[in-house]
C-alpha cells in the first residue's frame, strides 16, 4: 500500500500532479465556453448602447422637423394674413402658431434626452466595460440643439412678448 501515499519531494513536500489531457480538455473547453458567452454579454451591451443613441438621434430628428414646421407656418401664415400679422385661425396668430411649435419641440427634446440619460446610466451600472464611458456624441450635439433652441425661443418671445396674445386689424 505504500503506492497509494502521495509522492513526496527531498522536502517531504508533495510533489504536483500533472493533469491528464482529459482534464486538459475540460478546462481548454471551460475556457472557450467562458470566451463565447462574455463576447455575447458584450455584444449585447453594444446593441443596446447603440440602440440608446438611433433612438436620441431621432427624437433630435423629429425635434427639428417639429421646429423648422413652426417657423415655416410662421412665415406662410404671417404672409397670407399680411404684415399685420392677424388672426390665421380665428383665435391663434402665426407668432403663437411659431412659438408653441418651437415649444414643443424642445419640451419633447427635453424628455428624450433625460430618457437618454437614464439609460445611459442604467448600461453603465450594469455592466463594468462601459463604466467609464464617455458620454455620447448624439448627446452632445442635444445640449447644443436645446441650448439653441431655448435661445431662439426666449427671443421670439421677448421680441413679440408685450402684443403676443392680442388680435390686431
């Protein structure tokens, strides 16, 4: 029975055992099994960044056409009524149509990009590779639309602001 203790070095320690190429195989499949899955948790995390800024980028999208609607019917509207810039609808001016297409388009700009945020957020906690992240492109240029967009709009509302919601003949 003296084949059955453990081989032992001129220290008395033991000495290690080699693996079998069975166990080889286990642990080079392991390894490769463990490869495969990480590169589709990646994958997946890509995905859904990517989906994250097609989605900002076109709510950026429909947020301009919103806008450049408003000051086209503001200047069609402002040309059918005349200079005076009367009543187009019975209660509303071309200015108003103008200012609440703007208006809407930068509160819906707004939502988007704090829903944007959010899940820019959530993708950073859960998943380590994207910790630090950059902030993205489409959110950059957002800030610059909304900062833009503000601008123009506090304008036009300080330049008409004192006759906005008053018929004229």
């Amino acid at each position: 029975m003296a084949h059955d203790l453990p081989k032992t070095g001129a220290d008395g320690a033991p000495l290690p055992v080699m693996p079998s190429e069975h166990d080889l195989e286990k642990q080079k499949e392991k390894a490769e099994k463990e490869a495969r899955d990480f590169a589709k948790e990646q994958i997946t995390y890509e995905r859904a960044r990517i989906a994250i800024e097609k989605m900002q980028l076109s709510w950026l999208r429909k947020a301009l056409i919103v806008s450049a609607l408003g000051m086209t019917l503001y200047k069609v509207f402002e040309a059918e009524v005349g200079r005076g810039g009367g009543l187009v609808l019975g209660f509303l001016t071309a200015r108003e149509i103008g200012l609440f297409m703007l208006l809407v388009a930068f509160v819906s700009l707004a939502f988007a990009t704090q829903q944007h945020v959010q899940a820019h957020n959530k993708i950073k906690v859960e998943y380590e590779k994207y910790a630090k992240m950059p902030r993205s492109l489409s959110l950059y240029l957002t800030y610059a639309i909304l900062f833009i967009g503000l601008f123009l709009f506090l304008a036009t509302l300080s330049r008409y602001g004192s006759g906005m919601f008053t018929t004229t003949k």
